[in-house]
C-alpha cells in the first residue's frame, strides 16, 4: 500500500520500448521499476530561466507507466506566496482580495 500526494491534474502515460519523455523533474510523480529515470541540468541559460521547466530535467525511457502531475509543490508555493499580501475587510470571504481587483492603485 502506498499513499501519493501530487497536485493539478494527474496524467497516467504508457511509455512503449524505447519511447523517451523529457520533463521537469518535479512533476514525476510515480513510474513502474521497468522505466529508465535520468536527471539532467537543463541545456542552456535561456532555457532554465525562460523555458518554464526547472533546472533539472528528468528524462524516462519506456517500456513502462509513468504518473506525472501538473502542479508540482513548488509551483503551489510560488501561486501561494503570490497571493499573500495585505487584506482588506473581504480577507475571510469566499474572494479573498479578489473583491479589490479591478479597484486602481495609485
């Protein structure tokens, strides 16, 4: 028995012989013991800064499944974070600040 926590949407990929995925290393979340797992620093500064993916790069090659999700945890704390600031009179409503959103900052 095992209990997995992953966020965002969990997306189940059946990897044939040979078949190869290159994705952020944070959003692996499971694979069978039959897939091949590589961790490798992301090619190039534009691509670690700007591409959207990490540093690290994990790269599977079939045959095998793999279970990755769309939201790793850090993804999570970073829209979290973002979301945290001073609040007004709405701070415990269903809106958070939202309320405040269209309102001008000068």
């Amino acid at each position: 028995m095992a209990f997995v926590h992953a966020g965002g949407m969990i997306h189940r990929r059946e990897l044939s012989a040979g078949e190869t995925l290159r994705l952020d290393a944070g959003c692996l979340v499971a694979m069978l013991p039959s897939v091949n797992y590589d961790i490798q620093m992301a090619r190039g500064i534009k691509n670690a800064v700007f591409g959207g993916e990490g540093l690290f790069l994990a790269t599977l090659r079939g045959p095998g499944t793999v279970w990755v999700q769309s939201l790793p945890f850090t993804r999570l704390a970073g829209r979290i974070l973002s979301n945290i600031g001073p609040r007004g009179k709405g701070e415990g409503s269903v809106l958070g600040g939202l309320e405040n959103i269209f309102e001008s900052r000068d």
